[in-house]
C-alpha cells in the first residue's frame, strides 16, 4: 500500500450515478442493517454498552485491514483522510456507541421510533453536502414516508406517550449515521464502496481498540453463545459487510433516493425483534408496515435528475 503522489491527477468516479440498481443495491444494505436493532438488544443483555460498541468496531477494522492488505489497495490521500474521519465519526464511532447505550434502557421496537427519522436525515445531509436537487414530489413523499414510519414505530412500542431520555442517544446516533451515510456515498464513487468502509474502520481503530480494552477490564464480558452470536453479527455483517452493498447503493445513487430505502428498516427491524425477542406484532402494525413499503416504493420512483459534479 503506498500513499498517492502529489502529482497524481484525481482519480474517476469508481461508480458513476443515476443507475436503477442502486436501489437494489440499497435494499441488501438496509436488509443487513435490520437486524442490528433487535442484536444489539439481545448483545447487551451479557456485554456493556461499550464493549459492544468498541468491540465490534475492533473486529471488524481487523477483517477491513486483512481485505485491504489482500487487495494492495493503496493509502488514501490526505484530503481523503480527512472525508473520512466524517464516515469513521458517524458510522464507526457515533452510531454503534449511542445505539448500543440507548438499547440497554428501551426495546428493540421503540429504539426504531426514532431511527425511523433516518431516510429523512440522510436525505437532508445529501443535499447540503452535495448538488442533488430532489424535485418538490420527493420531498412531499419523503415526509408521508418519515410521518408514516414514526407513527408506525410509535403504535408498535406502546404509544406517542412513551418518550424516554434514550430518545436522546438515538437522535444522536440519527445524525451521526445521516452525516457517514452521505460522505461516505460520496467517497465510494472515488475510491470504491467496500474500500470506503474498510479505510475508515482502519482510521478509527486505535481509539476503539482503546475503549475496548478500557471496557474490557472494567467489565470482562459474561456472555451466553446467544449474545455472543448476536455481538458476531453486529461485528461482522451490520458493521463491515452490510456497508459493502449499502455504500455501493449511495455511491450509484442519487443519495437522497437510494436513502429513502431505509424506511424498510424500521418495519424490518421490528419484524425481526418480534420473531427473535419475542416483542408484540399486532394487525395495526402490520398494516401500518405495509403504508410505509408503499411510501418507500414511491420515494424511489420519483424521478431526480442527475447531480452536477462535486467540486
């Protein structure tokens, strides 16, 4: 692996825009994502908060390493280094930690009330970081999507009275994802969807290695085959391998439509902790689950032009 000359012209896009299968592309990375929620819940039950989060950053950045190295692929630029610190921040550090401490206070369903404001906040990220300008159709089918995710979120967990202080953390972890999403989509087109990911697990290796061991000798993890499986998952697949078809997805975009996508994974996620934890699926739910497909549906078949390039 050798650091890019100076004198190296920019490279092109790996991937270019606007193709239909960066929905399709989009959907296995939301499909992987799912079942973090319900995992995460069934992980903390035998590990800290803080193992979880550090630890399966650890692992992961350790299989990121090994594929790099397999691949030759060469050190980014340092201007690349520096977009992804904002991947790294959103989706290595920001996201795994806040949901993995906001999830030892609530249940896998109520924790997806307030991730299902995430295709809305990367949609709204994408926009300002890049020049994709959804037409006004988008945007008025985006917040019929968001509304109808969030209502059904909110009838599965118990009601709009059941607010809780974890509400907070999960906001957090909402905007760190939205912001890693959309840098991250952007940088795939550049230097490849899996290598995005896998550089900056690399980059944010050594402060997870960290609050790993710190975690590790405060609290030596006491887990059942059960939690363990569930903290491989989250380790191997919601925070390396879901990343190679969702950054893929983003990457031939446009973002702010593929992103839409993610209103599935609420409904999914809920889906899973019902048959995996044992959470309550009622009719209304499912009902509700199916106006938010549709809505999905007609998020990504409005039609957006192509985005000028990004300076």
């Amino acid at each position: 692996m050798r650091e890019h000359s100076s004198a190296t012209v920019a490279e092109r896009p790996v991937i270019l825009p606007s193709t239909p299968t960066g929905i399709w592309w989009g959907l296995l990375g939301v499909v992987a994502f799912s079942f973090t929620v319900p995992f995460t819940r069934v992980a903390v039950a035998g590990l800290s908060p803080l193992f979880i989060g550090s630890g399966r950053a650890v692992i992961a950045a350790t299989l990121a390493a090994a594929a790099l190295l397999l691949a030759k692929q060469r050190l980014p630029s340092a201007r690349t280094w520096a977009r992804l610190s904002l991947v790294a921040g959103g989706v290595v550090v920001g996201f795994p930690l806040l949901t993995s401490y906001a999830l030892t206070a609530v249940p896998a369903g109520h924790g997806a009330v307030v991730i299902a404001l995430l295709p809305a906040a990367t949609a709204t990220a994408a926009v300002l970081r890049t020049r994709e300008r959804p037409p006004a159709a988008f945007w008025a089918v985006m917040v019929l999507g968001s509304l109808a995710a969030i209502s059904f979120a909110f009838l599965q967990s118990g009601g709009f009275g059941h607010l809780h202080w974890a509400d907070l953390l999960l906001l957090g972890a909402v905007i760190c994802a939205a912001v890693g999403y959309a840098e991250g989509g952007l940088l795939a087109r550049e230097v490849g969807s899996w290598q995005t990911i896998a550089w900056a697990l690399v980059l944010a290796l050594p402060l997870m290695l960290v609050l790993a061991v710190i975690s590790f000798a405060a609290q030596p993890p006491s887990a059942t085959p059960a939690e363990w499986a569930a903290f491989a998952y989250l380790a191997v697949v919601s925070m390396f391998l879901g990343f190679f078809a969702w950054y893929r997805g983003l990457a031939i975009g446009p973002i702010a439509q593929v992103s839409q996508i993610q209103l599935l994974q609420p409904v999914l996620s809920i889906c899973w902790a019902a048959l995996l934890l044992g959470e309550a699926l009622t009719w209304t739910t499912i009902i509700g689950g199916l106006a938010v497909i549709a809505c999905a549906g007609a998020a990504v078949r409005v039609r957006l032009s192509r985005p000028a390039p990004i300076a």
